[in-house]
C-alpha cells in the first residue's frame, strides 16, 4: 500500500510540473522605431492572435516609437536576447546578415502590393529563412512600409538635384550608400530617432524614409518638399531571437510563426491604404508630393541600378537571392 500510494504522489507531481509547465507564461516584447504605421498594425495584429491562440501562455508587449532604444541597440538586444524581437528598416539588419540589404535595390518592384506577393512567394521565403540564422535571429516577417521619399530642404525635381546633398540613407550597406554616390550624393546612416533633429539643425540637407515615416514624425514643420523615389521602397524586417523560440517549445513556435505570416495582410490592406493617407496628411499641412518627371526617372533608375551588379558579386548568396526575387517578381501571377 505504502508503494502504491509513494507511486501515486509521484505520478501526481509529474503531472503537477508538466501542467505547471504547459501553462507558463512567457514574454515577448516587440520593437519597432516607426508608430502608427503598418508595422505598428502589423504588431497588434500578431500580438492579438499570439495570445489567443496560445491562451495566454505568451504575453506580447508592443514598444513603438523606438521605447526600447536606438535601432542599434534593439538590433543587438534581439541577438542577445535581451529583447525578443525588433521590426527596424532591414538595413539595420546588415550587421547580422549582409544578405539583408537585398530588399533596397531599385527598380525590382512595380507596388506594394506586388511586393507582398513576392515575398509570400515559397521559394522567396525559402531563402528568408536562412536569414541571419547565424547570428541567433530568425526572419518572422518582412514587409514593405510604403514607397521611399526623400524629404529635402531643397526641392529635388530631378537627379541632378542630387548632387552635392548630404543624405541620409536607411542603412549603411553598400546598396544605401553607393547608388547615391553615383547621384553625386553624400549619403550617411543615421538611426531614425537621429534624423528629425538632425533635418532641424541641417547636420544633413535630406532623408530618405517612407510616407508614412514622414507624417507621423511631421517632418512638413521642418521642410515642405519630399520627392518620390521611382521603383524604389522602404522595407522592415521583423527579426526574432532564436533561443526563444526554442525556449517556448515546438507549439508556441509554430503559433508565432503562423501569426507572423497571417499578420502579413496588413501591408497589402492597411498599408496600401496608408500610402494615400500618409500623402494627404503631408500636402494638407502644406507639403509638396514631387513626382519625377519620366525622362528624370529614368535617368534616376539607370544610375542607381548600375551599381547593382558590382554589390551582388560580393556576396555569391546574395546574388541568388536577388536573382530569386527579380525572377519571382517577373511572374504574371504577381503582377
């Protein structure tokens, strides 16, 4: 009797730590620099489905407007593991993986909506989830946050304005710096949270960003002219730590993963909206919206293109990965 019942009480506490266990919660705090934008929506989104679906086991915290720091910081706290995921422009993720910068070369897509399409492509993804894979992260989610803009205390009209700007470029890989370069440019990286004061002060004469980066900053009380950058847009990377993930077990990951993707509606519904509405709130508070005429397009495209292939020789990887994208985005299905 005396074993049976030490048998029993043991069967018990066994089953007491693994429910115990199952039913622990964990955290998973989201960075982002950016505030009511897609990747904002896209945070509530995963956040809402995450905690459903794992019944409360995992709690998301949502920290725009770079709360949790500098993109630097939140970069290296996601490889560190001292914050579980940050969403930074993806070339702020160069560090990690050079392979990032991909996703900037001009002239690959038509839209945004297009570009969703692409990368929701299986091949595409297959190549994304190798992805910084050895500096400990894990790609959840990319997405396009809206055409690049070049807001500028000197209107650009065509691509000869560009020479002789100090610019500031979203990453410091060699597709930011060396297509401006080529423009006559001076192009510099600084983190997003740098850049509004450092327009006020005319550190800098102009900053590339998207629409909506510029309206919900209100970079028109600084200048009033921004200037659409043709064939080209402002991607984020939704990075993870991948220690996490294996610290919440087999199921909670593939609940965080398949939020990550169904959250990725966002940018072809509300993002696609925010273009217009992002445009609307920069002209209603006195802004400019310059379209390059299509001769300056042009002539745009085939300086900041031909720096291409001389980047994508450096990196073999890399190489494939664009030419996997450009293929994909050739496709009648995606247009």
């Amino acid at each position: 009797m005396r074993s049976w019942v030490s048998r029993m009480v043991a069967i018990a506490a066994v089953m007491l730590l693994a429910g115990a266990a199952s039913a622990q919660q964990f955290t998973m705090k989201l960075s982002s620099p950016t505030v009511n934008d897609a990747p904002h929506e896209w945070m509530k989104a995963f956040k809402a489905g995450v905690e459903q679906r794992s019944g409360g086991r995992i709690k998301v915290e949502i920290y725009p407007a770079s709360q949790l720091g500098q993109i630097p910081a939140t970069v290296d706290g996601v490889a560190l593991g001292t914050i579980e995921f940050a969403m930074p422009a993806v070339g702020f993720l160069i560090g990690l993986e050079p392979r990032f910068q991909v996703f900037d070369a001009a002239g690959v897509f038509d839209n945004v909506a297009q570009s969703q399409k692409v990368l929701a492509d299986p091949a595409v993804r297959a190549r994304l989830a190798t992805f910084g894979e050895a500096k400990g992260v894990e790609l959840l989610v990319v997405g396009n946050n809206g055409p690049l803009m070049v807001a500028s205390h000197k209107a650009i009209r065509t691509a000869a304005d560009f020479k002789g700007v100090k610019i500031r470029v979203p990453g410091p890989a060699p597709l930011h710096i060396q297509p401006f370069k080529k423009l006559g440019a001076s192009p510099v990286s600084i983190p997003l949270g740098e850049v509004l004061p450092a327009m006020q002060n005319k550190t800098i004469d102009a900053s590339i960003s998207s629409f909506n980066v510029l309206t919900g900053f209100k970079y028109y009380d600084v200048t009033k002219t921004a200037t659409y950058l043709p064939s080209s847009f402002l991607f984020v990377g939704g990075v993870v730590n991948r220690n996490f993930m294996k610290s919440i077990g087999p199921e909670l990951a593939t609940i965080v993963r398949e939020e990550a993707r169904k959250a990725e509606t966002v940018f072809s519904t509300f993002g696609v909206a925010d273009v217009e509405r992002t445009r609307e709130i920069w002209v209603k508070n006195g802004g400019e919206a310059i379209v390059l005429p299509p001769a300056e397009a042009a002539s745009y495209l085939k300086d900041v293109t031909s720096v291409i292939p001389a980047v994508l020789e450096t990196n073999p990887q890399m190489k494939i990965d664009y030419d996997t994208i450009v293929a994909t985005a050739k496709r009648p299905a995606v247009n």
